[in-house]
C-alpha cells in the first residue's frame, strides 16, 4: 500500500482520500456478506482479503496524515479485547490460569457496555448514551435490531416474544386508521409513521426470535428473485411473456414454482437422512 501511494506509485490510489474510499469500504461490507450468506468458503477467503485492504488502505492515508498506523489500529483493538474481558486474560493480556467465572453471554454483553462506560469516564470524556454508539448509517432494519439489543442490556425490553407480536397487531391497527385519514401530505406522513413503527417491532420481534432481521429480509430478497426469475424464464419456455397474462394465471404459475421448490427441500431432506 506504501509502494502504491508513493511517488511513482498507482495514480488512482494516489488520488484517493479518507471520503473517496468510503464507498468502496461499504461495497466490500456487502460482498463480505454475501459471501457468509452463501456459505461460499473461497469466496468468504477472497473477500476477507478485500475487507482488509480498505482498513490498510485507509490507515495508510492517515499515516501519511501523522494521525496513526495500521499497526496502531491493530494494536488498539488487542488491547481493547483484554480490558474488556477480565474474566479470561490478566492486564498483561496472559490468559487467566484458572477457568473463567461462569458467565452468560448477556452478562459479558453487561460487562463489556460497564467497562466501556467506566473507560470513558477515566479518559475525562463525557459518558456516551446507550445508544449513541449505533452508527445512523447502519440499514435502518439493522440499525432497529441493534438499538433494542442495547436498550435489553438494561432491562427496557419486552418480556416474552407474544408481547412483541400483540404490539406488532397494535401496529397494524394504527396503520389501518392512518389509512382512513384524509389524503394529502399530513395523511402520508401519518402513515409513514406508523409503518416505520411496525417494521420497528418487527425488528425487536426478530430479536427476541434470535433471528438478525437483516439476514432474514436479505434471505426472503433472493428467494422472492429467485422465484420470480423463474416464473419469467417459464413463461418464455411456454410462449408467452408474464406481463401477458392475467394476475390469477401469474398466481397460478408462482404457486407451481414454490411446489417445485418444497419438493426439492423434501428430496433433500430425505437425502440428508441417516
């Protein structure tokens, strides 16, 4: 990276700043995830190797800034895992000889918020709100599910899941008065409103399911493409164009597609069976 930013070096990497990159940063977050989604090993290597090269690419330009290093980073992030788990390494980041205490994974969650608070009190910094630290450019799905995951941490959560889904009715009803109101910029604003406030506990039912809601509407995206895509390359096969035929034969022929794909889950399964 050194050699490319130098003089003599690669004029496009040369003329590249902390902001110009920061869409090539967010494009190789994606494909990283793509790849996880897919299970697809090699290519999980492959962008991994990608993801790395935007972290050295940019702390490169801060080095040539006198800012810090990717050393430093790497080095700042090592010590940070120590401080934050004292139940497994001594300040000297030697594993503990003795077995961790028994903890859960809310209790390190806990922990891991307290220590960062204390932390920031010690360097005279004022103290961040509980969720101040979630970025506002997250996808607003993903941003929801991590927004209610910090405010559980202190107990501002719902009890069991049938909580979040008599909400998500409440919701529902709320959206069908929106749609009563009289039309006009003020009606749509209602409804925005009240839309956002589903998908929101939508996203804080899929928590409490255990389920990443942004995986999950990424995962029902592609099946819904995928079946679709279909439906179109079968309409050719058979003469036609979907746009040709009627909403009750489009129906008629998505049916058969997810047919088909429950019998392949079925031959799959039984061919996974001991």
């Amino acid at each position: 990276m050194r050699a490319l930013r130098a003089p003599g070096g690669c004029p496009w990497d040369r003329e590249q700043t902390l902001q110009s990159l920061r869409p090539y940063v967010l494009e190789e977050t994606y494909e990283l995830l793509d790849a996880l989604d897919q299970g697809d090993l090699p290519a999980l290597r492959e962008e991994l190797g990608d993801y790395l090269y935007e972290a050295v690419f940019l702390a490169q330009i801060a080095e040539e800034a006198g800012h810090f290093s990717i050393a430093d980073a790497v080095n700042g992030i090592a010590q940070k895992l120590v401080r934050r788990h004292p139940h497994v390494f001594t300040p000297d980041g030697i594993p503990l000889a003795e077995a961790p205490e028994a903890m859960t994974s809310g209790d390190v969650v806990k922990k891991w918020e307290d220590l960062k608070a204390a932390e920031r009190g010690a360097a005279g910094n004022s103290p961040k709100t509980i969720l101040s630290g979630v970025p506002r450019s997250m996808p607003a799905l993903l941003r929801a599910y991590e927004m209610t995951a910090r405010a559980a941490t202190v107990g501002f959560d719902w009890t069991t899941p049938d909580d979040v889904v008599a909400k998500i009715h409440e919701e529902l009803g709320e959206i069908a008065e929106a749609r009563g109101a009289a039309a006009g910029p003020a009606a749509t604003d209602a409804l925005e409103d009240e839309l956002g406030d589903l998908l929101f506990a939508c996203a804080n039912y899929a928590r409490k399911l255990g389920v990443e809601p942004e995986a999950a509407l990424r995962r029902a995206a592609d099946k819904f493409q995928g079946r679709f895509t279909r439906m179109e390359t079968r309409a050719i096969a058979d003469g036609t164009r979907l746009a040709d035929l009627t909403l009750d034969q489009q129906n008629a022929l998505w049916d058969a597609i997810k047919r088909d794909d429950a019998e392949a889950a079925g031959r799959a399964i039984r061919t996974e069976a001991p």
